[in-house]
C-alpha cells in the first residue's frame, strides 16, 4: 500500500493564525452575509495531482473521518495521494485561503458544518460508496451514569437536534462569538426545544460531570449547547474535555468521562464502537442527516472520487 498519512503545519499555508485559534476568532475573513462567488477553474483533470503535489487536506490523526478516508483512498487505488494529517480550524484554514485565490483543494469533509454557508462547495460522488452515506450523531455515555447521575442521563437520553440547529451556532462562532455565548444565545431563541429536553427531570445541586469532545466546530457547538443547559437548567457543574477522537471514546470507556454527544456512527466512528462498545452506554442518535467525504470548491472541474485515479 502506498497511501501516506503525513503530518503538516497547515498553518503556515494560512499566513493568518487566528484561523487557527479556532472558531472563536474575531478576525473572520468571510462573513455571515456574503458567500463568495467563486470563477470557474482553469485546472485540468489530468494535472489536478501535479498541482495539489497528491495531497487531500484531512484533519487530526485518528479521527474517524481520516480512518474512513484512507480506507476509500484504498479503494479507489489512489496509491499517488497522500492524506495530510492536520485540524478542523487548519484544514478549514487552508481551504479559505484556496478558495479565495480561487486555486484547488481537496479536503476531508463533513455535513452539518459552517464551511457549507460560508462557500460553494460540493462532494465528489463516491460511486463505490466507500464512505457509506448518511449517518447520524449519536450520544454516548459510561456505564452506570443512569444510576449515579439520573438527571443527566434523562436530559442526555432526550437531547436531540437539526442540521440547521448546530449549523446556526457554528456560524455564530466562526463569525467570532465565543461557543459558550453563541450557545448560550441558541438555547435563549429555542426555549420551547430546550424544554422539552428537561421537561420532568428534577434539578441537581453543583453535581459535577464531565464531557468529552473533539475539536469540530460542530461538536464544539453541540457540546456547548449541551453544556449550557446542563449547567443553566439542571444545576450541573460541567467540564468539557477537549481530546482527539480516541480518547474521547476510551475516556467515556473507562469512566473518566461521563459521556459524549460526538459519535459518529454506524460508519465513522465504527472501529471505536466495535472497540469499546461492552464499556459504554449508546444513547441513540442525537442528530440525523450527517455526512462525509471527499469536498472541492464548486469551481473545479471534477465530480467523483474516480477522477482522482
């Protein structure tokens, strides 16, 4: 197999580094209102490879996107590509900057995400169906959290949310509101959906809990969410615990974490749930309608992943 993940510093491709703070920034480069409108692309097929020097822009190393992606770089024999290991904030970083040049990228993508409003993207049909279509997000917690903490399973087992939900507070973020504001402004302009997920759960008094999730910024919207009412209208005291994929799930496993609201199943996170499936509790999905997969600007000239080969 001749497919290499490839560590790169992402961030000097930006020039900008309040990219990659994150999507806290105060210093966007592509507001709410305005979508750039990109101009066709020049490149040609057959030198796409030569240009981007074989690389898919991809996000942090065992992350159960980049897992899935090698996988369909096998399939699809693309032994000359290379999967770049990186960030959400470095990956997204470096599509702004190609996008705005209007210059081709290929990276690893997702579906609720904030870099679909901002700019004409699109996927690259996977006719082999290597990334396995829809998914959901589903919440995860330890076992025994049901009888050690019952308002929190309560609300955990009822939080459930839209695509557009998340995308609204992904984009209040990357419009440079912290994520603890822009939830908190979400759960205020949704307050007939927030109760319905605490309705009957008796509040607690400071109990502590502690949250694992990855540095998305769509589950960094939905942590946040979750975090708010927890703490606002449960009396729970919540720590969020920022790790990669991995010890996200080992986390909930052995008990360090109570839970998390970031599983992407039943294909991307699929190895961590075979993994560490007999130690946790699956809650069920929280959001429908995700997806993965191999995303370009609108502007280039390539419409599948065959393409690539």
């Amino acid at each position: 197999m001749m497919n290499k993940t490839v560590p790169a510093l992402l961030a000097v491709m930006m020039g900008a580094t309040a990219w990659l703070a994150g999507c806290s920034s105060q210093n966007t480069q592509i507001s709410t209102a305005t979508v750039i409108s990109p101009i066709p692309s020049e490149t040609s097929d057959n030198a796409l490879g030569e240009k981007l020097d074989y690389k898919i822009i991809g996000i942090d190393a065992g992350a159960g996107s980049m897992v899935k992606t090698e996988e369909v770089m096998n399939l699809y024999g693309l032994d000359k590509w290379q999967l770049v290991e990186g960030s959400d904030a470095a990956m997204t970083a470096a599509l702004i900057k190609a996008y705005e040049a209007k210059e081709p990228i290929i990276i690893t993508g997702w579906t609720p995400h904030w870099m679909f409003k901002k700019m004409d993207l699109k996927y690259l049909a996977d006719p082999k169906n290597g990334f396995g279509g829809a998914e959901q997000i589903h919440t995860i917690v330890r076992k025994g959290l049901k009888e050690d903490q019952p308002a929190a399973y309560q609300f955990l087992d009822k939080f459930s949310w839209e695509p557009a939900d998340m995308e609204s507070v992904m984009v209040q973020m990357i419009d440079g509101k912290d994520p603890e504001v822009a939830a908190a402004e979400w759960v205020k302009n949704n307050e007939a959906k927030v109760a319905k997920w605490v309705e009957g759960i008796q509040p607690v008094q400071k109990e502590k809990l502690t949250l694992a999730y990855v540095a998305w910024d769509s589950e960094i919207a939905s942590s946040h969410v979750v975090e708010h009412v927890l703490e606002q209208k449960l009396g729970y005291e919540v720590e969020l615990s920022q790790v990669q994929t991995g010890p996200m799930w080992a986390g909930v496993a052995i008990g360090d974490a109570d839970g998390m609201v970031a599983a992407w199943l039943p294909s991307t996170d699929t190895s961590y749930l075979k993994k560490f499936g007999g130690q946790i509790e699956d809650l069920g999905p929280n959001l429908d309608g995700t997806k993965i997969g191999l995303v370009v600007p609108s502007y280039m000239n390539i419409s599948s992943i065959e393409d690539l080969q």
